[in-house]
C-alpha cells in the first residue's frame, strides 16, 4: 500500500482539488495523509485520509489579509505583488519546512503531492534528491515559469514567438526579474541560506520545474504554447473539489430555468472584501436588461450588497457551480482559475474583471482563447459590463469558443492522470533504488 502525502495550503481553491485527489488515491487503495489547515481535518477525515495540521504561523487566513498583514493595504501594483510573494508564500518557508521534516521522519512517504505555493518543499528540492521522496507539484494558478514564447508572469501578456516577440519576452522578463521581483528573490534565497540550503539556481517563481513533475491541473487549448516548456511539466485536465452533497435550493431557483438567459457574477473567495469592485456594477449594469442575475458573495454576507436589489437580480452566499453553471449563460468573474476552468469546462462563456493575484494572466487567457471577455480592470464601470454582457448573448463565437474549450476539458480526466503520475514516480525512483 503506497504512503502518499498532499500538501495544500488552506483557501478553498487550493484545498478543495487536492482533496478530491487525496479521495481518489484512498479510493484506490492509497494510504493517504494530508497536510493543511486544521479546519479543514473533519473533511479529509470524511474521504478516509489522515489529517495533519500546519503550523500556525504559515495557515494565513486569505479573507483576512488586510487585517492580519499590517501595511498590505497601503500597497498596491508592483510593491503589492512583491508584498503578497514574501509575506504570504516565502516568510513561511521555516515553518513548512520543519513541520515537513517532523512528517518524513515519521513515515515513509513513497510519493509528496504539493501545492505550488508551499515553499517548504524548496529545502529538500535542493537537497540530496535521494534522501527525499519523489514530489508531484501542483500549480494553483496559471504556469507561471518562465518562456521565450511568452512574457514574464502578471503582465496579462499574450504569447508571441515571432524574433520581435521574443525580443519583447527576454527584455520584459529581465526587468521582471532582475528588477521589479528582485526583492522576492533575494527573501527567497535569504530564507534558504539561514536553512543552510544552496540558492535557488533559477527564477523563485520557477522553481516548480524542480520537482519531479510539476502538474498543470488545465489542458494545452488553455495555455500559451511554449516551444521550451520543460519536461517535467504534465497537463492533466481541470482537477474540480468533489460533486456537492446536501445543497438546498433556494426559494428562487426554479427562475433560472425560464427563458431569459441566466448571467453569473461572483468574486471570487479571496478578493471580495469590497463587493462594489464587481458584484455591484453587474448588478446595475442588468437591472434594465432581460435577463436573471445570480450573484454570489463567496461567504459575504449578503446585507453587504447594500443597494435595492432589482427584481431581475437574487444573491446568495455561495452557489456550488457544479450545480449553478449548467443553468448559466454568462458568467462574470474576478478570474479565479478554478471557477474559471469550472465555468469553460461547462462550456460557459466568460467575462473577466480582475487585477490581483494570477487573475490579470487567467483574464488574458480567456480572452486569448476567444472564450469570453477581459476587461483589463478590476474596478469596471456598469457600463463595460453592460456591453460586455450584450456582446456576449448576440455573438456566438464566444459561445463557440466556451463548447471547443468544453470538448478539450472532457477528454481529460484530471484525478486520475494524476494518480498515473503518482505511480510514474514511485515506479521510478524503485528502478533506481534496486
């Protein structure tokens, strides 16, 4: 019976898939135990694995980080994105690494599947390779290593590999680098050398090519080409959390099966503190227009949306989409990866307003699929959306677009091409040992 550990760090959209990972690979026969937040342990209990709890000073609550991280508030752009990479990914390298240690020690583990955001792994990734069991990395955003087919990460960029564009890509990727993000890798390699761990011999946000796979959890159709892309990297298919159990209807929801189209709009379960970036220019940009709105404040309460609802408009807390989407025409979204690959896995269209985290990249994609809409901002006007919104009713290519990416999702069966991989490295590291 193989030993599998899957680490993830705690927000929803990183813990939901790798649960439902952790479920298949118990499923099966796997002995499974899972490192994350402690709130999460009643449900990886639920799915047979065993709970262990990370330590609490690297289990960030990502609903509270303008409280908890003084002086986040006041940054914003480039200063925010270095903020965000050093206080919320490397300061709790230490921690990670030595709850890691605690946990290899113990246990044999035969294979690690982690989130790419856990830089505790980088101390054993730059170790004796034969001292540490092999490691699945798991991308939570957008492959982000870098390409002379695209332009550095956060740019929303699309690809080129014309002699220009990759002209373009080395230039904007230097200044990235070497200038802009310096102050991300010099913490990075500063928390490695007081781990008396050797630097970081590329880029810190490409580390993940470190590992012995680094798993893109979506298909090629929905990432840049690169003729450079390393080969540890495997696409696999979306990974969604598990198909919803218990969910209650609301009294209105027998109105989305009517005539009018049905247009979502959420932000999302981390960047929805302030619900009028988004939810309320949607809201006002369709009062007058035939369609229903559903509107979801991803565990806001829903008095926070504090306008007179129009009587074409209902909003919950939070909808599963697994239930929600196949009645949804459009779909308006900060860009979150996971709800967006949800939303084109169901062959829905989508309109994107997001300017934090990955979301600039994820927009960019979408838009450079065809599939939807981005409309370069997080704070758009109703009128943007309103248009927006009519383009994507009256012309069906994005419609088109949403079935071909639909089609693509469908051949691929994430969780399971992430078992194969599993058994691919513990296979390989016996051929070596024997």
């Amino acid at each position: 019976m193989p030993e599998i550990l899957v680490v993830s760090l705690s927000p929803v959209g990183h813990f939901g898939p790798l649960l439902n990972v952790a479920q298949d690979l118990v499923d099966r026969g796997d002995r499974v135990t899972m490192l994350t937040s402690a709130a999460h342990a009643a449900k990886i209990r639920g799915v047979g694995a065993i709970p262990e709890a990370m330590p609490l000073e690297a289990d960030l609550d990502l609903t509270r980080l303008d409280i908890d991280l003084p002086g986040r508030a006041e940054t914003s752009g480039i200063k925010r994105v270095n903020f965000d990479i050093v206080r919320l990914f490397l300061q709790p390298m230490p921690h990670q690494a030595r709850v890691l240690s605690e946990l290899t020690a113990r246990t044999r583990f035969d294979a690690i599947i982690l989130d790419a955001g856990f830089f505790g792994i980088l101390p054993f990734l730059l170790g004796d390779r034969a001292g540490r069991p092999p490691v699945l990395a798991y991308s939570t955003t957008p492959l982000m290593i870098s390409s002379r087919d695209t332009g550095p990460s956060g740019m929303g960029l699309p690809p080129s590999s014309s002699t220009l564009g990759r002209l373009r890509n080395r230039a904007l990727t230097a200044l990235s680098q070497k200038v802009l993000l310096r102050e991300s890798q010099k913490a990075a390699n500063h928390l490695l050398d007081q781990l008396n761990t050797r630097p970081l011999p590329m880029f810190v946000l490409d580390s993940g090519v470190l590992a012995d796979r680094y798993i893109a959890p979506t298909v090629p159709e929905f990432d840049y080409p690169r003729s450079d892309l390393p080969a540890n990297v495997c696409y696999v298919g979306a990974v969604h959390p598990g198909a919803s159990r218990g969910f209650v209807p609301p009294p209105w929801w027998s109105a989305l099966d009517g005539d009018r189209p049905v247009v979502h709009v959420t932000q999302g379960t981390v960047d929805n503190a302030d619900l009028s970036r988004l939810l309320q220019p949607t809201i006002d940009a369709l009062a007058e227009e035939d369609v229903t709105v559903v509107a979801t404040t991803g565990g806001r309460d829903i008095s926070e949306v504090n306008h007179p609802l129009p009587p074409n408009t209902f909003v919950a807390e939070y909808i599963p989409h697994d239930l929600l989407l196949p009645k949804v025409d459009v779909m308006v979204t900060n860009g979150g990866f996971g709800a967006v690959q949800r939303a084109l896995s169901m062959g829905v269209p989508l309109i994107v307003a997001g300017n934090t985290e990955d979301k600039p990249e994820v927009a960019a994609r979408v838009a450079w699929t065809g599939a939807g809409i981005n409309l370069k901002t997080g704070n758009p006007s109703s009128g943007a959306v309103r248009a927006a919104v009519r383009d994507i009713l009256n012309n069906d290519v994005y419609l088109r677009n949403a079935h071909r990416l639909e089609a693509a999702f469908a051949r691929r069966n994430g969780v399971a091409e992430i078992a194969t991989l599993v058994d691919e490295v513990i296979a390989e590291r016996q051929t070596v040992t024997s």
